[in-house]
C-alpha cells in the first residue's frame, strides 16, 4: 500500500482478506486534520474495490483512538468559492460516508479516548471493541459547534434519541462500561487485548462466505438507514459553514454577538 504521513496501512499476513488501519499521530492523540482525512479517504476509497479485503480493523497509534477534529487544521490555499468552502467544511462527513459505503465488515478498536469526530468515525464501523481504560466524549455544543458529518442518525441508530440527546447537548463524557451498557460498543475488553479481540472478530468474520457476508451487511446497511435516515441531516455542511461564519463575526465583535 502506499506510503502515508499520518496513518499505517496493513495487509495482514497471518489472516488472509484483513486490513488494519491505524491512526499514526500519538504525539498529537491521533486528532483528525486535514492531512488526515485526505490520506484515509483516499485508502477508504481504494478499498471499495479491493475485493481481496475483506474486514477491516480501525484503530489509533498510542493511548488514544482520536482527540477529535484538530481545531485550526485547514487548506493553506484560499477557497476557490462558497462551493468550495462548503465542501472543506464537510470533509470529515465525506471520511464517514466512505466509511459506511465500504463493502466489507468494518470493526472499530477504540484503543483509548475517543472525542467528537472520533465517536463519529466509530459510529461509521459495523462492530465496535473498546479498552476498559477508554473513554469517549462528543463535545461539539460546548464548543458552540453543531454535531455534523450526519453524525445524529447515527447515533440515534446505535443508543436511541433520549440517550443520544442527553450525550450531544449535555456534553459529558462516558466511558467503555457505559458505552457497552448502553450498545455502542460490542464488546469492552482489557487494554493490552482490544486489537487481539478485534482480530478474533476478524478471523471468525473471514471464515464466512464471503458473499454470504456481504449480501448481509449490505441488507443492516439498508436496514438501519429505514431506522433514522442520514440523509435526514441533509445540510450539515451548510451548518458547520453558517457556525464558522458566526465564530468569525464573534471575533470581529469581541463576542457581543454572542451574547
């Protein structure tokens, strides 16, 4: 595979049709920027049609899964035009809707903190693993930023609308054991065993028929779109552009906009 500045992409030698993908910024917590986004969508979407992959492993370099968007992180060239702000403000939504258009089974490893756009990314993976010691927070409201890259009927799928209100609007941070109990994660394990459980899923995953398999999550994939649709949150985009367009009038004013 090629050669990436901020990820570590790997076919696996001992389990035929596996691809582990790792987050490869441990000195920044893995933090979602620009560079980022760019080199993972373009794996995500060579992976669309390599029919040898199979499952793919997600995961993060070093204590933590992700700390999130990278606040600041942004092209250095002007924007060309609204619609070219527009689509810069939803890069991270392009990384989730590849995510979610993979055709193979894709497992979240939540070896450690996982913040914002990080909870996004894990709610894109079919199966979810998480280390005891993590722990996961969606702060954006605080942050005055609405919770884009669609990342609401996702959520509403996997915890349910009260459950998913009180997380994005309150703001606090849940661990694993909570994250278990209420059914995001699939299984919590300890820190030193959530990539060899990851790979345990994999391997039993990667003794299916294959078509069988993919026949399967093409039908959850249908399904759970019934449930909430992502389409629902059409203009996300046109969100996150209208909030960085305020932030920049609150500067401009000193905040008495705000208030």
């Amino acid at each position: 595979m090629t050669d990436h500045t901020r990820l570590t992409v790997e076919r696996d030698r001992a389990l035929d049709g596996l691809i582990t993908i790792t987050l490869d910024r441990p000195e920044k917590l893995n933090a979602l920027d620009v560079v980022l986004h760019d080199e993972l969508q373009g794996v995500l979407t060579g992976l669309e049609t390599d029919h040898a992959a199979r499952v793919v492993i997600l995961t993060g370099a070093g204590r933590a899964f992700s700390a999130g968007a990278e606040l600041g992180s942004r092209r250095t060239e002007p924007p060309l035009n609204d619609l070219d702000r527009r689509a810069r403000v939803h890069l991270g939504g392009r990384t989730c809707e590849l995510i979610d258009r993979l055709p193979q089974v894709v497992i979240g490893a939540a070896n450690g903190l996982a913040v914002g756009g990080a909870v996004v990314l894990l709610s894109c993976c079919d199966l979810r693993v998480a280390a005891e010691s993590a722990w996961f927070s969606i702060p954006e409201v605080e942050l005055d930023l609405p919770l884009t890259w669609q990342a609401l009927p996702r959520l509403m799928r996997e915890l349910g609308p009260a459950r998913t209100k009180e997380l994005v609007m309150a703001c606090e941070r849940f661990t694993s054991a909570q994250a278990l109990q209420w059914g995001f994660l699939n299984h919590v394990m300890p820190d030193d065993q959530v990539i060899p459980e990851a790979r345990r899923l994999a391997e039993r995953m990667l003794a299916m028929d294959p078509l069988s398999l993919a026949m399967t999550k093409s039908a959850c994939a249908a399904l759970e779109n019934l449930m909430v649709p992502k389409e629902a949150t059409w203009s996300d985009a046109e969100l996150m552009l209208l909030a960085y367009r305020q932030a920049a009038l609150r500067q401009r004013t000193g905040g008495a906009e705000r208030a």
